[in-house]
C-alpha cells in the first residue's frame, strides 16, 4: 500500500524569501491598496483567502475583487520570480535528509497541500532546489478554503499511483494550527512542527497526531510516517 505524505510549504520546508514583499506590491498594483497588512497574520491561510481577507478590510465589495483576481495573481508571479533571484527561499533544518529519505521509498508518494497558488509554490520550492521532489499536492488556486485542498491532492495522488490511496494512508506535515485542521477535514493524520510562529503546545493544543520541533530526526519521522 503507497502512503502519501503531504508537506505544506511555508515554515515547514522553507521560510524567508520576497513573497510577502510580492505579494504587497501586486496588490497596491492591482487595487491600488494592499490593506492592513501588519494587523492580518498569513499563517495556514491560502492567498486567495488573505487577499480577499485585506481587500474586505478596504470596503472593496465581492465582484471586484473577484475581476482583480486573475491580475493580482500573474503580477504576483510576476514579482515573485524575479526578486526569488537574489533572495531565495531558505530550506529548512532537516528537510533534505528527510525528502532525501522518502525518495529511496517505493511504498511513499510525496506531495503538496499549500495555501499558496501553484505558480507561487513552484517558484518559491523551485528557487530552494526542491520543487522536483513533490509529484501532486493541492493549492490554494484549487480552493480558497483550505481544509478543502488534501482532497485535491489525494484525487491527484490516485490519479498518479492508483486508486488504492486513502487518507487513511496519508499525513499532512505542516507548521500551523490550520495545517492540523485540514488535515483532520479531510481524515488525515498530521505531524504538527514547531519550525514556523507556532509552538509545540500550540499544534498539539490543536490536535496533531505527533508534534515535533523540527524536521532534523529523520529516522523518528520516517517511523512516524510510515507505521
């Protein structure tokens, strides 16, 4: 039986870089007004949720936001891809051995479940050398809800290695309390790591199967993931 596991992006195999920075200037391009930005935390949330979240904020009603959409993502992308050049994402403690680890697997399919769109995870895990790793995941360009996208990247995992994938076989990694929350949306395990704004007791407050600091214990992890 092929298990999947499903690793969210930010903070938990990346962190720094100029998306935020992008991300700003796409929006004050687009709409002319990025918002209270400072006062809304980005964390577990997708983009298309946060943008919507800070142009709510600016009295901006529904249908206008929505025709800014498809302009605000490919200025983004636009952005993002030429400062990731000279600020690149930095890979976390850990993740290398460990996606090092699940490859030599046959028994393991390894993917994406991220609120960010899927041009702006490929270009931030492509600026950190790891974008080839993941063969499926889902996006926040798939579901602005995010306890929506592990079915996305299950229907895609099946898609790929059959159909006998379930989340009974998958666990969603990630560094927030939503990453726990989707996960258990869509009857997944999760392993909750405190490598992101989020403690330890917060993730296991949430309800994380397995709550670690970090991603350095390759052979705990594998053992976790894989029984």
């Amino acid at each position: 039986m092929r298990r999947l596991v499903l690793f969210d992006i930010d903070g938990t195999l990346v962190a720094d870089g100029p998306a935020k920075d992008a991300f700003v200037t796409a929006m004050v391009e687009t709409y002319g007004t990025a918002g209270e930005v400072e006062r809304l935390s980005f964390a577990g949330k997708t983009d298309p949720q946060i943008a919507r979240e800070l142009l709510r904020g600016t009295g901006l009603d529904g249908p206008t936001i929505e025709r800014g959409f498809a302009g605000l993502w490919r200025c983004y992308l636009r952005y993002l891809e030429a400062w990731l050049e000279d600020r690149p994402m930095r890979v976390l403690p850990g993740v290398t051995d460990l996606l090092d680890a699940l490859a030599e697997r046959e028994d393991v399919g390894v993917g994406l479940v991220t609120g960010n769109i899927e041009g702006g995870a490929r270009l931030k895990l492509g600026s950190a050398g790891l974008w080839g790793r993941f063969r499926v995941g889902g996006y926040g360009s798939d579901h602005e809800e995010r306890d929506e996208l592990p079915a996305f990247a299950l229907a895609r995992a099946r898609a790929l290695w059959g159909p006998a994938i379930t989340a009974d076989y998958a666990v969603v990694i990630g560094d927030t309390p939503r990453d726990v929350f989707c996960g258990q949306a869509g009857g997944i395990r999760t392993l909750g790591v405190a490598s992101g704004s989020y403690a330890a007791s917060e993730l296991a407050s949430a309800g994380a199967d397995h709550v670690l600091e970090d991603l350095t214990a390759t052979g705990e992890i594998l053992e976790l993931l894989t029984n």
